[in-house]
C-alpha cells in the first residue's frame, strides 16, 4: 500500500473516531434528558397519588369541589399518556418508557383507572362516604402509591445509570480519541520517515546504476580487445603444452564471467520498451529450457496446459532462464524443476517450483532487491531485473518457501 494511501486511511480512521465520540455523547445525553423527564413525569404522578385522597377528604367535608379532584386526575392522566407514547414535556421531545418498565406502567395505569372510576361514582346519588367506601378508596389510593413509587424509583435507577455512562464517556472518549491521534501522527510519521528513507535509497540506486552503467560501457570496448587478442594467440600457438592451455581456459572463464557481469549491469540499468506480441507460454517455457544445458540428474517437468497472452517473447525467456539457473544452484544440479501454469478470468499465474533446500527465512525478503546476493560470484541483479520485466509487463512475481516456488502473475492483454 502507498505511503499515501496509508496517510489518508488514518486521517478518515482520525475523523470517524472523533465522529463517532461525537455521536455517542449525543445519544448518551439524549437518553440522559429523556430519562430524567421519565422520573420528574414519575415523581409528579407519585405526588399527586399521594395528595388525591387529601383532596377528597376535603371534598367530603365541603371544603374543595370535584372540580379540582378532576384536574389532578386530568394531570395524572396526561402524565401516564406521556410515558406511555411518548411527546411533549416541558418543550422536550420524549419517548416512552423502556419495554422493561412498561409493566410497571400499566400497573399504575390500572390502579388509577380504579381510583378515577371510584371517585366518579362520589357524583352519583345516593353515594355516600360510608366506612367501607372509604376503605376501598385508601385501598385503592394506596395501592396506586405503591405503583407509582415503584415505577419513579425504577426510573430513577436508570437515569442514574445512564449519567453514569455519560461521566464514563466523557473520561474514555477523550482518551481514545488522544491515543488515536498519537498513533495516527506518530504513524503518519513514520511512513513519511520510512518513505523519505526509500527515496534516498532510490536516488543512491539511480546514481550507483547510472555509474555502474557508464562503467560497463567503457569496460566492454577493452574487454572485446581482451577477448579478441586472446582468441588470436590461441590460434597462432596451435602446440601448446598443458599449462598454457589452463591459463588460456582460466583467461577465458574469466573473461565470460565479467561479461555476464556487465551485461547485468547494463540489463538492469536500461529500460527498453517491449516488444509486445501474442505468444504461447508453454512454447516460452520450451524455448528457455532449449537455452539451458540440464545435467542428467535434473528433472524438469513443464506443464500440459497451455495459454496465449500478449507479452516480450525473448524478455519472459530471460525471466525463466534465470530462474532456471537459480534453481540449478539451488539444487546443486540434483533434483526436480516443475512448471505449473494456472488462467484465471483476467490472467495467469505460472509457477517455477524447485527441490532445492529452499532459501533461508532471513534472506527471502530481500530475493528481489538490487545488488543482493547469496551467490559467491553473483551479481544481485537477476531477480531484479526479472522483477522490472514482470512490472513492465503489468504484472506481479512473488516467493514463497518450501519448496521454493516462483510465481509470476501476468494479465493476459
């Protein structure tokens, strides 16, 4: 992922962070405000069961009419609406009580129903405050306290709780939201710190590659003079004795390695547009095997399927001729090389698979980055430059251990 691409998931984790604290507070109040007027409405209705057989007392002795008994049953009768559907109190929205409270509701429903119909009934003819009338009436009255005295403290708990869990939010949230930021700044730090390091190391790269290839420029002139004047003199001596023939042996290895050696340098430090052209994978594998020299203690085995794909013929042969030979060392020229090739809907997957004791766990990231080696005369920059190629191509080439395997991805168009 692209240090950019890093930075701005912080950035919007940061925002939906502060977002959602944001959010939470806000409901946590709302439920903070819609408990606290369930207990006030509650309490109101607590107090007005407690002073309806005040008022009725004084009914009966003349001193108030049943004009303000109905107006505190009016009052308690909205109230009980109010926690029942839910609406407006005290110019706030509230919704009704919780479902676990509603039972208790509907118990003090019930029991001031009994109240209101029982102290109608005063209106009646013929209805007198006998003894046993008011019996039933502080019964009744009694029972609907209870109700009520119930339902506020039920309330009441779970107002406390939630401002309880208000207070916790407003300590949690603050941390979080600071330990998020530091991880963000701190990370956003040290992605550009680890970006800028990898720039640096690009530009040593261009100017190590860029000096490295005017360099192997300027060698291979004298090293054809080399080459040339030593396939003279191995003509013009026809008799020569067994050490001179050594040494023109040794001359001759030595003079290949170093063009193998400058012919890396020059590989990787260029980048030549590709010849692109509809080809055959299973014929590229042919041809790159054809190319190599396989001891009889090596077995390769390509696969039976086959797939066209558009790509540089004689890049990709490069590609698996290399890896080819790394596999030969690998093995110490004894085992199996396996080639699988496997289409999906938008490309193909190949994968080159050697016995060989694979490649120690410390050194399998670093396969494919210039200049490193595990080779005693190696250069470091096969499996680089097998690397630009695949990229150059849209594509992608991976390892993984036992057994070591190769894969490269490839798009088909």
């Amino acid at each position: 992922m692209r240090s950019t691409q890093i930075i701005a998931l912080l950035v919007v984790a940061q925002i939906v962070t502060i977002s959602v604290s944001f959010g939470s507070l806000y409901i946590i109040e709302v439920q903070e405000a819609n408990s606290t007027n369930h207990v006030n409405i509650a309490g109101k209705n607590e107090m007005y069961a407690a002073l309806t057989f005040h008022e009725i007392d004084r009914y009966n002795a003349g001193i108030t009419s049943k004009i303000q008994i109905d107006r505190i049953f009016d009052e308690y009768s909205q109230n009980i609406l109010l926690l029942k559907y839910g609406g407006i109190f005290l110019d706030d929205s509230i919704k009704p009580v919780p479902e676990r409270d509603m039972p208790d509701l509907l118990v003090v429903e019930k029991k001031f129903l009994e109240l209101q119909t029982l102290t109608n009934n005063l209106k009646e003819p013929g209805v007198k405050m006998t003894s046993e009338y008011i019996i039933k009436l502080e019964q009744v009255e009694a029972e609907l306290f209870d109700a009520s005295q119930t339902l506020t403290e039920k309330l009441t708990i779970k107002s406390n709780e939630t401002i309880k869990q208000k207070e916790n939010l407003g300590l949690i949230l603050p941390i979080i939201n600071a330990i998020v930021y530091v991880v963000t700044i701190y990370t956003i730090f040290q992605t550009l710190k680890r970006e800028n390091r990898q720039i640096q190391r690009l530009e040593k790269l261009y100017t190590i590659g860029q000096m490295a290839s005017r360099l192997a420029h300027d060698l291979k002139n004298p090293l054809t003079v080399i080459k040339s004047s030593l396939d003279m003199l191995e003509v013009k001596y026809v008799e020569k004795n067994e050490f001179t023939q050594t040494v023109l042996d040794r001359m001759k290895k030595s003079i290949k390695n170093i063009t193998h050696i400058i012919d890396d340098v020059l590989e990787y430090a260029r980048t030549k547009e590709l010849n692109v052209s509809k080809s055959s994978v299973l014929q590229i594998l042919n041809q790159s095997v054809s190319s190599i020299s396989f001891p009889e203690t090596v077995t390769i085995k390509l696969p039976q399927n086959d797939v066209v794909i558009e790509c540089d013929n004689m890049k990709l042969q490069s590609i698996f001729v290399n890896l080819f030979t790394n596999a030969l060392y690998a093995m110490e020229n004894n085992g199996e090389i396996s080639v699988k090739i496997d289409e999906t809907n938008t490309g193909v997957k190949i994968s080159v698979t050697d016995s060989g004791s694979g490649i120690p766990r410390d050194i399998l990231p670093h396969v494919f980055e210039p200049l490193f080696t595990s080779k005693p005369t190696g250069t470091g920059l096969g499996l680089g430059i097998c690397k630009n190629i695949i990229e150059q191509h849209n594509g992608k080439i991976s390892v993984t251990n036992n057994p070591t395997t190769f894969t490269i991805e490839l798009p088909k168009a």
